[in-house]
C-alpha cells in the first residue's frame, strides 16, 4: 500500500470536516439572525420558554438548536441561584416571551402556531 492510499481517507475526511464547519452556525450568528427568522414567520416563541420551528428553511432548526441550548444555560443557572426547578424558570421565561413576541410574529398556544 503506498502512501498516498493510507493518507487519502485521511484528506477526505479533513476536508468534510472543515466544509462541514464552514456551514455551521455559531451561538453569535443565530442570535444576530433571529429577528429575522421571526419575521420570516420561521421560528416563534412557546410557552415553556423555548423557541420552536413554524417552518423548517434556512437553517431554522439549527438557530433553534442553537439558541434553545443557551436558554437552558441560562435557566439552569437561575434556578440553581434561585433554588428552584428549572421548569419554573423556564415556564416564566415562556410566559414573558410570549407578552414580548412583537405582533405579526408567531407564538404556540395550545400547541399551534398563530401569529401575534
């Protein structure tokens, strides 16, 4: 076997790799993105204090992703300084986005999406 064949598997998957990374999102870019995917009418705010996905283009599901997995931080730390679950963080923090989702974006009540 020469020793080109034993690298090229090698080459290859270094090469996906970085294309692979070339098109993630980062945490920063979903965050200066998600106005606009709310205004698409992409993604919408949930009562438990998450985003969700209305529709499913542009990488919506990985914004959500993204940003959803910073909210938990976040409301793992409060209810952990606070002393409480983090369901209760996480139901208030629902509760405030939803009175905050500007109109004509979309929020889920009773597990359906409709806009503001």
């Amino acid at each position: 076997m020469t020793f080109k064949k034993i690298l090229q598997p090698f080459f290859f998957t270094l090469i996906f790799a970085f294309a692979a990374n070339a098109y993630a999102m980062t945490l920063q870019q979903a965050m200066g993105q998600i106005g606009n995917y709310k205004s698409q009418g992409l993604v919408g705010e949930q009562p438990n204090g998450y985003l969700g996905v209305v529709t499913n283009q542009n990488e919506a599901s990985q914004l959500v992703q993204l940003i959803n997995n910073a909210r938990k931080e976040q409301y793992q730390k409060l209810a952990n300084t606070n002393k409480i679950a983090i369901q209760e963080v996480e139901t208030l923090a629902g509760k405030k986005a939803l009175e905050k989702t500007k109109p004509g974006h979309y929020i889920q009540i009773n597990s359906r999406w409709i806009k503001k």
